[in-house]
C-alpha cells in the first residue's frame, strides 16, 4: 500500500488530563475523537464543545467518529468547528450523500462508516461521494473490544471495489487494533488505523504508533 495513517483514539486517554494524553500522542496522523449519544450506542461521551477544545488543543488535525443519531443534522456542526475529518454512520444517516456534500462544502473530509452487520454494497455506486469509509471491527460503543477478523471480506470487497473504480476514499477500521491484528486488517486493504487501547494503554504511546506503523507497513 502507499500512505498509511494511525489514528489513536482519545475514548481510551484520560478525560480529565486530556491535554498531556493528546500532547502524547503528536507524531499520530489524526486524533480519532468518538462522539456518542447513549441513543446510537449504549455509552455517552461528549458533544461539540468538548470537541472544540480539543481541536484548539491537539497537535495533529481532528478525525472524528459520530455515533450518534440523527447526524444529518449535527454532522456540520462538527466540520464547521475545524475538524479535518467527520465520519458519521450509515445506519443513522437520512441521505447519507446530501450529508456528505454538506461536510465538503464546509471543509472538512467526509466520512461513512459501518457497523459489522451492515452491508457495503450501497455504497459501491458512490464511492466518490466519500473521503474515507470506515469499516467497524467492533460493535460501536466501548474500546477495548476484540477485533472481529469476519469484517474482512467486507473490507476487501471495498478494497477491490475502489481499486477497480480506481477511486481514492480511504478505507478505515477501528475496534481491537493493535500491533497483533493491525496486519490483517492491511492485507485486507485498509489504510487507515484507529487504535485505542494499544496506544494509549502502552506506556509509550510515540511507540506503541511507530509499531503499529511498521506492522501496517510489513
Ligand atoms: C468504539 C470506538 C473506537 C474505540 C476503539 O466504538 O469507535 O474508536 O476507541 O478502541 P480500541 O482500539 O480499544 O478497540
Ligand atoms: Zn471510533
């Protein structure tokens, strides 16, 4: 594969000492920021002004990750505060296309993601409308999770899917990477990590990213 990026996810830094996790993690590609609604997922994180604050604050661009209902209408509001990315899900978009033009038109990279049981085959068609699609490897919620290597087939359909159309929407996983799985889901096609536990659980966080690179990379 040619760029890879690794995106540590915040759900598993310390809330409330959130500006020396983040400063933890500054040779990251992205900061992978979990927004839940306890109405989406059965767990609750923060909302826009959190996130405003960690985009003034963190030394890499947003990627942020609505578990949310009803991200037609709160979807924006995230790409209008700065983030670099915002990736809201499929199962709880209206018109997940219209949504998706909305967020480019304000700036940011617009992003689709699934849960396990959700197909990938609508999306095939509009492949285009997208930055990055994000193919769950855990049931959306919790960190620390394992990786269910059953969502690899979906993610090679995809890979294929966008080799073919010769698109060039990043492919995305999140749930139980870490240096042990981060390699399968690369030979599968994707290119874009989130890892949570495995960084900010390591004592290390600049090295638990450098192994997950060269995992990636292998
Ligand atoms: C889960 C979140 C993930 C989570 C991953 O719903 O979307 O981003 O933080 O955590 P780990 O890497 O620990 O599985
Ligand atoms: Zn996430």
């Amino acid at each position: 594969a040619d760029a890879i990026r690794i995106n540590p996810s915040i759900l598993a830094a310390d809330f409330v000492n959130m500006q020396a996790d983040l400063a933890r993690i500054a040779t990251a590609d992205f900061v992978h920021v979990d927004v839940m609604d306890n109405h989406f997922v059965p767990n609750l994180t923060f909302g826009p002004q959190m996130v405003e604050r960690i985009q003034a604050t963190s030394p890499v661009p947003l990627d942020v990750h609505l578990m949310i209902a009803d991200p037609d209408r709160w979807a924006p509001g995230y790409a209008e505060l700065g983030a670099a990315s915002v990736t809201f899900h499929l199962e709880a978009a209206t018109d997940p296309v219209r949504l998706a033009r909305r967020l480019r038109e304000i700036g940011a990279r617009a992003g689709v993601a699934v849960k396990p049981a959700t197909p990938v085959e609508s999306l095939f068609d509009v492949l285009d409308e997208f930055d990055q699609i994000l193919v769950m490897t855990v049931e959306p919620g919790f960190g620390g999770q394992s990786f269910m290597a059953d969502q690899m087939p979906k993610l090679a359909s995809l890979a294929d899917e966008a080799r073919a159309r010769g698109s060039q929407v990043w492919l995305q996983v999140d749930g139980g990477i870490s240096a042990s799985t981060i390699a399968q889901a690369a030979e599968a096609g994707a290119d874009t990590f989130v890892a949570g536990s495995a960084v900010f659980g390591a004592d290390d966080p600049g090295q638990a990213i450098a192994a997950l690179r060269a995992q990636a990379s292998a």
